[in-house]
C-alpha cells in the first residue's frame, strides 16, 4: 500500500500558490503511479468540468483539449461517476472510456469527489497505467487528496470568494498581471475595450484599491494569482 504522499511534511504548510498546490496534486498523482491529473469543480450536467476555470489545476497536454474549448461534458463516463459518487472510486477505461484520457493510453482512472465548506463539489482524477487500487490504498489516496485540498481552499478557494471576484475579472487580473492592456484583453476574451475597463473599475472596487498596480499586488498577496 503506498504511505502517505505529503499531507505530514513541510511541503503543504509552505503551499500559498495555484503553483505550489499543482506540484502537490501532481505528486500525490505520481505517487499513485499515474502519470496525469484533473482538479477541478464538477457543474451540471451539461457543462461537466472546466479546465479553464481559475481554480482548476490539470497537467494534461494541451493538444488534447483541442476541439473542447477546455471543457469536458458531463457525458463522459468519468465525470458522470464522479457527479454521483461521495466515495473515491477507481474506474477501468477499457470498459469506460473516457474524453479527458482518451489521448493518454491509460488503463485506470482514480477518482476522489471533493467538497468545499460551501457546498461546491470537485473532484480530483488522476490516469495512469497501474492496475486498479485496493480499498486500502484508496483509503491513504482519500485522505491525503481531503488534506491538500482542504489546505487550497482555505489559502485559495476562501480568498476568491472573499473579494468576490468572478472567473471573468480574475482572467482580466491574471492578464494585466501579464502586462497586458485593456485594449490587448478585449481582443484575447473577446468583449470591447470598454468592457475590460468596466471590469477593472468593478475589480478596483472590491479589492479597494486605487490603480492596476495595487490591483495585481493585491491579487498577488491573496494568491488570487500565482
């Protein structure tokens, strides 16, 4: 059975970034021998999982998600179980297979549903070639995938939604932290000029401050952006 992946060690306290809780994920994945990992919020029915969400965290390569505009239907078998199970649960992909992994070759999909203290439902999937884990090793997986993602919430997750920023005013902080112009956003989200610089006024007055530089640093010391 493998031991614990980090949830004891120095490494999670010092997770203060989207950056840092992406190294976690992806070594808790390795440690399960998979090779590629999924977190992010599970939505309806419909609209399944979004890869570009600010929250989600993936390492999947990006020619896979071409054609998908980042997202995955709720059709996908993996997605599906994961909407209705509370329990971690490994899937095999030969009988299941799968949009997200369908470029990867790997046989085994291992999925942990995840809850934030507001009710918002993850899940964190990782694939990979193993054979599928035993209750025990699933056991150890759930608990320290609980224990990661309980520390992202509190230093991430919490902190969006305490200023209160929605995914389109993040996108437009994260591009300005980039050096980007208003006139350079609206081409890459495709709104008008006029409608970033609404946003970034609307941005200004949640994080309460006064210009684009203190609105990156402040985006930057909440860990609204790594």
């Amino acid at each position: 059975m493998p031991e614990a992946a980090y949830h004891l060690g120095p490494e999670l306290v010092r997770a203060v970034n989207r950056m840092d809780f992406f190294r976690l994920f992806k070594a808790l994945a390795v440690n399960q021998q998979c090779r590629y990992f999924v977190l992010s919020e599970v939505s309806g029915e419909e609209e399944g999982i979004n890869l570009q969400h600010p929250h989600a965290l993936h390492n999947l390569p990006e020619s896979w998600l071409k054609g998908t505009n980042g997202k995955s239907l709720g059709a996908d078998p993996v997605i599906a179980e994961a909407r209705r199970s509370t329990a971690p649960f490994p899937m095999d992909l030969a009988r299941h297979p799968s949009v997200l992994a369908h470029a990867s070759g790997a046989k085994t999909a291992i999925v942990v549903p995840l809850h934030t203290l507001a009710a918002k439902r993850y899940c964190l999937i990782m694939f990979g070639e193993a054979s599928l884990p035993k209750h025990e090793a699933m056991a150890v997986l759930a608990l320290d995938a609980a224990l990661i993602f309980q520390r992202y919430y509190a230093v991430i997750l919490s902190l969006d939604s305490v200023s209160g920023l929605n995914e389109r005013e993040i996108q437009i902080v994260r591009w300005t932290s980039e050096g980007k112009t208003s006139a350079e956003i609206a081409i890459i989200l495709g709104l008008s000029e006029h409608t970033v610089n609404s946003y970034i006024a609307a941005i200004l007055r949640k994080l309460h401050v006064v210009n684009r530089a203190q609105m990156v640093a402040s985006a930057l010391r909440s860990g609204l952006i790594a």
